[in-house]
C-alpha cells in the first residue's frame, strides 16, 4: 500500500487504513463496554490480496484487481461488529516476509498455500485467513474464496463464483466468507452491506489502478481525476485523490477535494475518513501559520 514517510500528515494505505472508520467502530465499542462492562468478544481475521489462478492466466493490465478486489472484501467485512479485520499494509507485510522465507512445502514437494496461509494467521495472531483467486474469460470474471482456520488449517470447501460486476462478486463472496464463519449481521448491519461505490466500470476501472501499490502519487491523481470525470458522485475516488494530492505537498488541492467529497453525502465509513483527512490538513494549516511544526500519525486499530 502507498505511504507517505516525509509529510507531516502520514496515511500508510488507502483502503486498509480506513483510520476513521475504525475510530468510529472503536467509539460504538467503547459504549458497548459502557452498558455491559466487557468488550464484546470478536472474531478476528486477515484479507490477503488475491491471488490470480493458473488457468485462463491474468494479464499484467489486470493484476491491479488483485489487489482491489481483497480490499473490497475487507472494506466489507468491517462493517459487521462481530469481525475485526486486520490493517491491509500490516497483512501484506506478514505475507511478504512468509513468501520470502523458506518454502514450505507439502508431501508431494510442492508450496503448500493453506500451510503458508495458516502461518500468516499464527504470526498475526488472527483466528481466520481469508484469500482466494481470480481470472477473467471476456467481460467475466471468476472468484474463488477461501477462509483458512489457524489453529487447525482447515479452509472448507473453496467456494466459487463468476460475475462481470464486481460489487456482485465482492458480495457473494462477503456472503460466503461469513456464512463459513458463522456470523449472522444484524439488521443494521446489513442495511450498511452491498453498497455500490460507483455505477460507472470505468471510473472503478481507473480508480483501481491508482490504488495499486505501483502507482506513484502523480499517476495516482490522474487516474482519480479520470474516475471522477467518468462519476462526479465517486466519493471514495475523492479520499484516495485527497491524500495522493497531500502526498505531493499540494495541500491546498487536497483540502478542496476533501470538501467536496463530503457534499457528495457518501457512507458513514467513507465520511469518516474524509472528515479525518479534511481535520488533520486544516490543523496542518494552523501549525505552519503559527510557525510550528506537527506530526500527526495515523495508526489502523484503536
């Protein structure tokens, strides 16, 4: 996930982060706590990028989706109280550093991906892994899904599911994943499940690119400007616009896209994260008038 190391206001990732988010669902605990003195118990899991499959291969234009689509499903995930969902940046890097140590294989010698699945869940201490693949025939694309135990490794039967929308599949596997773990949403919470970013593929298309971890942040503001030229309503293109602008020191710009992003009326959870980049910027502001510097860090879990 993209960073800013040298900036005074530091956002490490853009979707994984979701700092206000948690902040909000850090408060409705903290008033859970209030009213039964114990902190609801939740089940803990890590979203891993997916991963494309063998057969039919992924192209090197797509293979943003990867990334994407596991954040789909972890934005999603969020929404239901009885999950914590860990940081993105925080799982690639286990990941990461699992890949890059010695292999671990199965009898027949080959890398067993549920063992390497099974360690990044014990080194993060999380009680499921969650990943899958993708593929794509034509307009469709192909999904498999996966919810890995740590403490046992079983995973299940791998579900599977095709679609040409990708809220539909992002869905269908959200539905899977928590059918597997269990967990039935509230009513409230489900009212905040299924919501669409964006009805234009285009702009989701462009939007996707600039959230890949290759993308510099210049690349990162013309995609945006793209996606939100093909949906002046995309508020989640506006929060990734916005911090990719800071990151260029263009805090000006930034502060603006903020603001408009937030007339755009978007969910609780990208609001949040909107009114947290838009505070943090204008605080910025204030410290470098008064001729002081800040540092301001934002962290993923309360």
């Amino acid at each position: 996930m993209k960073t800013t190391a040298q900036r005074p206001f530091r956002v490490d990732g853009w979707f994984g982060l979701l700092v206000a988010g948690l902040f909000l669902a850090f408060a409705h605990l903290r008033a859970a706590e209030a009213q039964t003195n114990t902190l609801p118990t939740r089940t803990t899991v890590a979203v891993l990028p997916w991963l494309p499959m063998e057969r039919p291969p992924m192209s090197v234009e797509d293979s943003h989706w990867l990334e994407t689509f596991g954040n789909l499903v972890a934005g999603e995930l969020r929404q239901v109280a009885a999950l914590r969902v860990l940081p993105s940046d925080a799982v690639v890097r286990e990941l990461t550093r699992q890949l890059h140590a010695p292999p671990t294989l199965d009898q027949s010698g080959s890398t067993n991906v549920a063992l390497v699945f099974r360690k990044v869940g014990e080194s993060l201490k999380v009680t499921w892994v969650i990943s899958g693949a993708l593929s794509r025939t034509g307009a469709t694309w192909i999904a498999t899904a996966k919810a890995v135990e740590t403490q046992s490794g079983n995973s299940g039967e791998e579900f599977r599911t095709t679609s040409t929308n990708w809220f539909e599949l992002r869905d269908r596997v959200v539905q899977q994943v928590l059918r597997h773990l269990t967990i039935a949403p509230s009513p409230e919470e489900q009212k905040g499940l299924g919501k669409v970013w964006t009805a234009s593929r285009e702009a989701l298309e462009w939007l996707s690119q600039a959230m890949s971890e290759s993308t510099g942040d210049t690349e990162t503001v013309e995609l945006c400007r793209r996606a939100l030229a093909s949906d002046p309503q995309f508020a989640e293109a506006c929060y990734v616009l916005a911090v990719a602008l800071h990151n260029l020191a263009r805090d000006e710009e930034a502060l603006h896209v903020a603001s408009e992003g937030l007339k755009l009326r978007p969910d609780h959870y990208t609001a949040a994260q909107l009114h947290l980049i838009r505070a943090n910027l204008l605080l910025s502001q204030g410290q470098a008038r008064a001729g002081s510097k800040v540092l301001i860090v934002c962290t993923h879990d309360p």
